[in-house]
C-alpha cells in the first residue's frame, strides 16, 4: 500500500513526517503554525512519554496543585516531588512514590516499593519488596501488569504481564 503526496508515492511503513509531509506542503505554502508559549515535547521513542508525563505534573504543581499527592510517610506512602495517583489506588504506608509519578485507576502497591519516574495504568499490582527494594524507576507499566516480590524494572511493560525477573531497558510485548 501506498501513500501519495504531492505526486510522489511513499509506503506506509517507511515516511518521514518532516521530509516527506511537512517539507512539501511548506514549499506550496499550505502549512501552518500555531504558536504556544506553552511546554511541548516531541515524542519519538516510548520513553519520552515519562518526559512528558513529567511536565504536565510539573504544570499540574503550578495550576493545580490539588491534583498532586502527598504524604510524610506518616498516615500515607512517603511522596517525593510531583505526583499522581488516582483516587481508588491502594498504596501502603511503608511504599515511597516520586519524584514524577502517575498512578492510575485500581492500582495497589505493597510494603517498601519504590517508584521512581514512571506511569503505573490500571489494575497494576507492585507486590512488596521482602527482604530487598522492589524499585520501578524510568518504567511504563500496562493495565493489569504484577510485579512480583524483589524485583527492579526499568522498561515498558504491555498489559496483562506478570514479572518475576528484574529487567533493564526493554519491551515487553
């Protein structure tokens, strides 16, 4: 299959969006702009979603703080920096959350976890820790994804997994 764009035909798996989109519609004059003063961040590979997802906690700290957790480690998980966790989660007291966090709907996180820039979907569950740290840090973690007891992850996990291995930097599909 084929696209065409300005009579030239590109294949669907293989098209550079500014060469071969943007670059011509700019020489025809058809391109528009519109200019933010806002955050924008492009996002070519997976992991620039954390980055992302850091600055809309960053500008949530200044437009609406009341979003953002908090906890002293004292009635709550101990909370570092920005974060978010959904209403319905369940994270016990002794788990440490931050700095740039985004716990979602169902998500339960055991005894002396720690989670480090990441985003946590629903139906998550981070078991706790046993004798050692279970640490997700720089990790995206689908719907319904268990991370067993004692693990470190640093990767992107798709939904419905189960992890008993610490894993660096991969996909899991």
């Amino acid at each position: 299959m084929l696209i065409s764009i300005s009579a030239r035909a590109f294949p669907l798996d293989f098209v550079r969006l500014d060469q071969d989109i943007l670059s011509p519609f700019a020489g025809k004059k058809q391109l528009y702009t519109y200019e933010t003063m806002d955050f924008w961040e492009q996002i070519k590979i997976p992991r620039m979603s954390l980055k992302c997802s850091g600055l809309y906690l960053s500008r949530f700290r200044l437009t609406f703080a009341n979003l953002l957790a908090g906890g002293d480690g004292t009635k709550s998980a101990l909370i570092v920096g920005d974060v978010y966790v959904h209403p319905s989660e369940k994270v016990h007291l002794a788990a440490k959350i931050g700095p740039n966090v985004s716990i979602s709907a169902n998500v339960r996180i055991g005894a002396g976890a720690r989670l480090i820039n990441c985003i946590v979907l629903d139906d998550v569950e981070v078991q706790a820790d046993g004798d050692y740290n279970a640490k997700l840090g720089i990790t995206i973690l689908g719907e319904a994804v268990i991370v067993e007891d004692e693990v470190v992850i640093n990767s992107i996990v798709l939904p419905n997994k189960t992890l008993n291995l610490s894993v660096q930097e991969e996909i899991f599909l």
